[in-house]
C-alpha cells in the first residue's frame, strides 16, 4: 500500500529544522523548495520509506512551530521494518545529543521503540508497530 496521510509541520527555522532532522535523525531530503528570504516555501523528507512535509511558519497562518506557541499539542510516529533499524537510530540519534523524551523500549503491543524531541518541541517518535487501517 502506498503512503496516504502526510505529516505537515511549520517551523520557525526550516532550514536548521532540515539540517537536523537530516543529520541527527537520518531523514533524507527529497524535495527542498527555499521561499523569500532564509525561508523554505516547502520541503519533503524521506525517512523509512514515508515522507513528512514541513516549511517556514507564514504570518498569519494557523499552523505554528510549538517553540512558538510553547506546547507540543501531538506527535509523530514512524514505524520501520525491523527492531534493529529503530535501536540503530536510537544509538545515532542519542549520540548526536537529542533530547530523548523515551529511552527505547518494548512495548506491551509488540513495538520496539523510542521518542525524541526536536529543536522546536516537535515529538517524534520511532518503532516497529505498524497498525493497518481496513479497506
């Protein structure tokens, strides 16, 4: 089945947000369009064979960085296909200093998995669980 749902994030500074998420987190960039300024217009990240969507915070816009608003109001979770890919990530991602919000761990419904925080307050989060939606 092919991705459906899209994650979309704002962040004040896209660019240092891509240059973490692509240095710390192993995120690859598939698309990065610069907007006016030092702004990104619109960016595709890659990651475990999903794409996440992000950008420059737009005055005016109702989405905003949760470093703006100063609260997190969710999170988002990438599933890979064995516990060895999330513990590898684990590794790297703790090495490299992010604020680890939940060491790694196995869950109670069969996930192997960890969470982080951004620079920004964005939650990520990494496992093996992936749930399916029926048809």
């Amino acid at each position: 089945m092919r991705q459906s749902v899209y994650p979309a994030l704002r962040y004040a500074d896209a660019k240092a947000a891509i240059a973490w998420l692509t240095s710390v987190l192993e995120f690859k960039e598939h698309e990065v369009y610069p907007g006016e300024g030092d702004t990104i217009a619109h960016a595709q990240l890659q990651i475990a064979g999903n794409l996440i969507m992000l950008g420059s915070v737009k005055l005016g816009a109702p989405v905003q960085s949760p470093k703006q608003l100063g609260s997190t109001t969710g999170s988002i979770y990438i599933a890979f296909d064995t516990a060895e890919d999330v513990e590898t990530l684990y590794r790297r991602a703790s090495s490299a200093g992010a604020d680890v919000v939940r060491e790694i761990e196995d869950t109670d419904y069969g996930s192997r998995e960890f969470g982080v925080r951004d620079p920004e307050g964005n939650l990520w989060s990494f496992g093996t669980y992936k749930p399916q939606a029926s048809r």
